[in-house]
C-alpha cells in the first residue's frame, strides 16, 4: 500500500467536507471554462460567417440589426430596398462583388434566402448532392437543417410568412429540394437557398402583406391589375434571368432586395463607401466587422463579469480546500502521530497531505470541466433550435489547462498552508493524550 | 538487545527526568514498574527514538540512536521496533486489512501477505479483516492493537500497559499472546506497566 491509497481513502471518509470542497472548486472551473469555450466559439463562428463580406447595403435603422439580420440571419431585418438604390455599387471601382440577399420567409424556421449563386461561392460551399438552383422555386439546403428537418433530394414543400414557423403559409407556391449542400461550418448551413426571382414571385399573391413600398408600385399600376402586372413581370424575369444576371438587374431597378452585401477590392472602399452612402443615399450601409467587434466588446464585458465571479469563487474554494485540510490534520494528529512511530518521515507525512489537496483539485477540475461543456451543450440545443447556431463540444485546451495548473499550485498551497503543524508534531505527547 | 546509559530528559516546564540504566540481553523480556506518572512512557518513547534525550544513550539491538540522523531513526523504528499502546490507535479510514498492509509497507522487502494472514489468523482476526477498524470489538481492537506491535517481527517489542483496560481472564490471555508472538519473531518484550498481576510472568524488571 502507498500512501496515495491512503489520502484517497483519507479523502473519501470525509464524504461532506469532500462535497463542499469539490462543489466550490467545480463551479468555479464550471463558470471560467463555460464562458471561454462560449466566447470563443461565438467569436470564431460570428468571424467566419462575416468574412465573405466588407459591407452591407440595406434599409435605414440600426447597423447592428442589418448585419445580424443579413449577414447572420438572426435578426429581422430593417426593410427593404429598391436595386435601384444601390446599382451604383455594381461597377464601382472600389468593388470586387456585390451580392444581393432577399428574404422573408421560413420553412419550420429556417429562412428562406433569395440570392445569386454567388452567394454560395462566397462562403465556398460545395454540393453534397443533388445540383444547385436553376430555376425559381428550386432550393439548395444548407447541411444543418437538411439534417434537422431530414430534407431529401425531390422533396417539395411550401414556405410559411414570416421568419418564425407559423406563420401563413404560400400554399401555393410549393419549393423543390434540388440540392444539398456540404457542412460549411457557416451560417450557410442553416438556410435554404433559392433564387431572388422564387422570394418576389412568392410575394407576387402574397396577403397585403408586401413592404410598403412594393405596395406603393402597386397603387401606381392600379389595383385591379396587380396580380395580372406582376405575374407577367416575373414570367419576363425567368426568360431573360438564367444567363443574364446583369440583364435582370438593370430590369428590374423596381424590385425590392433586403440588402446588398459587398466585398471591397480595394481597402479604400471600406473607408469612403460606408460614408458616402450614409449620407447621400436613401439606404444605409453597415460594416459587419466593426459591428461584430462592438457587439464581442458588449459581450466581452459580461464574460469578465463572470469570470470575476468565478475568480472569487475560486479562491473561496481554495480556503476551503485550506480549511477542510486543516480539519483533517487536527482531527488526524493521533494517526499522522501514529505514522510517524511506524517510521514514516515528517516529509512523507507532508506528501500525503499534498496528495490528499491535489487529488480534491484535480477532481474538482475534471468535474468542473465536464459540468463547463454540459452547459456549452445545452445552450448548443438551445442556440441551434432558437438561431440555428450550434456550439462544439471541444476536448481540453491549452488555456483550460494552465487554469488547471493554476488550480493545483493552490490546492499544493493550500495542503502546505494546512499541514505546517506536521512539522512541529509532539508525536508522544500526541499519542499519550487521548 | 535494549541498553540505556544516563539517560535524561527535561519536560517543557524545565522538569528534568533521570532513569536508571537498563540492559536487556536477546531472548529476554523485561517489566518496567512504576506508579503512573513517573515518566514510563516517557521512557518508552526515548527507547523509540520518538523523543531526543537531553543526556545519556540508548543503544537498541546494538544501534546507537545518537549516531543516527532523523531520517535513519524513523527507519530503524519503522523496521525494528514494534510498539504497542495503552490507547488503541488506527487509521481510521482504512479497514484492519489495510492497517496491517500500512505497517509492513514501510519495510523494503515485499510485503509479506503469508504473514499478515498467520498472524490475523493466530489473533483470531481472520474474519474481521476487511471490517473498518471503526466496527471492531474492544478485545479485537486490543488484539489489533498487537498484531500491528509486531507484524513486521521487530528485534524489540515495546508495550505501553497493554492490559490495563482488561479483566483478568483477559490480561492473561494477552501476557500469553504477547510471549508466544514474542517467540516466534524472536522479539524482546519490553512491557511498561503499573499492573501488578503482569508481574508474576516476568522475571526480568526494574523499578523507576
């Protein structure tokens, strides 16, 4: 027997003061890893999903919510605008490419997305299956919720009003799956995908509830005419539409898009686009970095919050680890004195006392972890159902484990702390006084 | 096997404590009497090397302790000294199995299973060895007591009034048990006491 068996068997007789300790220490590591797993992986994801694209181009209102609404797809979005409004971005010098998003539908709540083929490129996703959109009413699904909603090639199904389920359905205007796409670890994956023709067409015998504007241009056509004018338009556009992006384009300055999204050539453009369409245009634009990095600041602060609270729960968990191992050596004198007898030496005596803080640490770590990413995974299942958004449950990282060794030079501190009476044990005076 | 010479040792309050020389020769066992607080176990501890004297030597199986670091002596009693005392004392969290285990492992041969289980067996601790030491009966955790004194066949045994919790029948059976042991391990007893029916078993004693 060594004297590792010994402080388990030590540790694991006092099943409370085990508890207490461990519970204070897990919750600590519970807490710290939690919020930079979180941090991490929202910061890595929101990066990845905003790197196709400098800048957004869509109605006037809050920058923030037009990057989440059109770049993220957690949002609603801020209106809608005319291509009229943002043609001039098509051939700027400063432009390398524009991609125009349309949305406003669902199916069980994932967002239809009316766009260009560019769009898929941009974000480098790749066909698992099937082919990409042709025509209007063919969709490409995103790998995630092909998965969630078990999507096959050839199935058909009908959008619903609205970015949420439920809303009213467009019975008639049924969309097939012709494609589905690779997991991009994206927000790509978490939409359906169509062309911008499929999101008007579905709105063309939509229930009044069109954007004000699109609204306006009927009034002008006069109401009787309204569903006659608008299908023939859409007809036209699937003529000319399918080679001739840029055809489709300068018909249809009328038609109505959410937003614009741009990726610059040049850096100047990020310096003076922005601007110049802020202040002389009817629309305005929203760099999706810089709000990112001002909405991780928001977030930044409220993860230092908790790892405040973590710190200080941490050092309360060493005094416990402190306490409760001073306990154990009081209420031990008599056997540490009784080991000492049977030859063991003062610095074997202090051995088991490390021991004994070491093992608390260590699995109060391991418990700590573990409870970390259990959280990380039920907001995962909260996250995916609520915004499509899925977290991974990573192994140990370098920063989880210098806390680890953070963690056990306490708990050696804490044991060395504790045991300074081992030095000065009276072994006879010990074991003569009961 | 056990030789004192001038031995002295000053309490804490500046009491100074002189015993008388003793010499025990191998295969003899010896009683130390005196009325209680007069400094037995004081003695006992100063035979074990647990307590520095402030003069005088003691030599056991022909080992100086004096000569000895701290570190030799908490070797030399692990290895060679049994010691057995008037208050029963265990590691509480482990089971009498494992009691036994902890005392040999200090030893650096192997520890030696066939012993453990002879000498349960002979203390009629058999049955008992997987009990926590917390269940054991009073005489069990007397024979215990013993068995831990001298499972690792030390050259000297050293018993602090091993039977003043006893009855008669008891103090017996105890005294014999001590001796048969002593026998097999070819140990010296060195038994302190202030109990006058251990007497008649020993003819070796001296008085502080």
């Amino acid at each position: 027997m060594n004297l590792g068996y010994l402080a388990y068997r030590n540790m694991v007789s006092k099943p409370l003061n085990l508890l207490l300790s461990l519970l204070l220490l897990s919750l600590s590591v519970s807490l710290v890893t939690f919020v930079l797993q979180l941090n991490k992986q929202l910061s890595g994801q929101l990066n990845k999903n905003i790197a196709p694209f400098d800048m957004v181009v869509g109605a006037k209102g809050s920058p923030l919510q037009l990057v989440l609404s059109s770049v993220l797809h957690i949002d609603v979005p801020t209106g809608n605008i005319k291509q009229k409004d943002v043609v001039m971005l098509h051939n700027h010098p400063f432009v390398e490419k524009t991609v125009p998003v349309s949305y406003g539908d669902n199916y069980k709540g994932y967002r239809l997305l009316g766009t260009e083929l560019e769009y898929l490129s941009s974000y480098n996703a790749e066909l698992k299956e099937g082919r990409l959109y042709q025509k209007s009413f063919e969709v490409v699904a995103g790998n995630g919720v092909a998965t969630k909603l078990g999507l096959a090639l050839g199935d058909t199904f009908t959008s619903s009003h609205g970015l949420v389920d439920g809303g009213e359905g467009h019975d008639d205007k049924p969309y097939e799956v012709v494609g589905i796409l690779k997991p991009t670890g994206s927000v790509v994956d978490q939409l359906l995908i169509s062309n911008l023709e499929s999101v008007w067409e579905a709105h063309d015998h939509g229930d009044g509830e069109h954007s004000e504007s699109e609204e306006e241009h009927h009034d002008e056509d006069g109401h009787e005419h309204e569903e006659h004018g608008h299908d023939h338009e859409g007809h036209e556009h699937d003529d000319h539409n399918h080679d001739k992006e840029h055809k489709h384009e300068e018909h249809n300055e009328d038609l109505e898009i959410t937003s614009l999204l741009v990726k610059f050539k040049s850096p100047l453009g990020m310096v003076q686009l922005p601007r110049f369409i802020n202040e002389n245009t009817a629309v305005q634009a929203a760099l999706p970095g810089f709000e990112i990095q001002r909405l991780m600041g928001l977030l930044g602060s409220g993860a230092k919050t908790i790892n405040g609270i973590a710190l200080a729960i941490l050092l309360v968990s060493g005094l416990s680890i402190f306490i409760s191992l001073l306990k154990t050596i009081r209420e031990r004198r008599q056997e540490l004195a009784l080991l000492r007898t049977y030859g063991f030496q003062t610095r074997q005596l202090l051995g088991l006392t490390l021991l004994e803080g070491l093992f608390l640490a260590f699995i109060g770590f391991v418990i700590g972890w573990l409870l970390g990413r259990l959280g990380i995974w039920i907001l995962s299942g909260y996250l995916s159902a609520t915004y499509g958004y899925t977290l991974q449950l990573n192994g140990p990282e370098m920063i989880e484990l210098s806390l680890m060794v953070i963690i056990l030079i306490l708990a050696i501190f804490a044991a060395f702390m504790a045991s300074l009476s081992i030095f000065k044990l009276n072994v006879a005076k010990t074991l003569s006084n009961e | 096997m056990v030789k004192t010479s001038g031995l002295r040792y000053a309490y804490g309050d500046g009491q100074e404590m002189i015993f008388p020389d003793i010499e025990l020769t191998p295969g003899n066992h010896l009683l130390i009497i005196g009325p209680s607080g007069i400094g037995k176990t004081t003695l006992l501890y100063l035979m074990a090397g647990l307590l520095p004297p402030v003069n005088g030597s003691v030599a056991i199986a022909g080992k100086e302790l004096n000569a000895l670091s701290r570190r030799e002596i908490d070797k030399f009693r692990g290895e060679q000294i049994g010691l057995i005392f008037q208050q029963y004392h265990f590691i509480n969290s482990l089971s009498v199995q494992d009691n036994l285990t902890l005392r040999q492992s200090i030893l650096e041969d192997a520890v030696d299973k066939q012993r453990r289980h002879q000498l349960a067996e002979r203390l009629g601790l058999s049955d008992h060895l997987n009990k926590k030491v917390t269940q054991l009966s009073q005489g069990q955790q007397q024979r215990l007591s013993i068995a831990l004194g001298l499972i690792h066949k030390p050259k000297v045994i050293l018993a602090d009034e091993p039977t003043s919790n006893l009855d008669d029948a008891n103090c017996v059976k105890v005294i014999n048990l001590l001796k048969e042991e002593a026998e097999i391990c070819k140990s010296s007893l060195v038994i302190i006491t202030h109990d006058l029916r251990v007497m008649s078993h020993f003819q070796n004693r001296v008085e502080l």
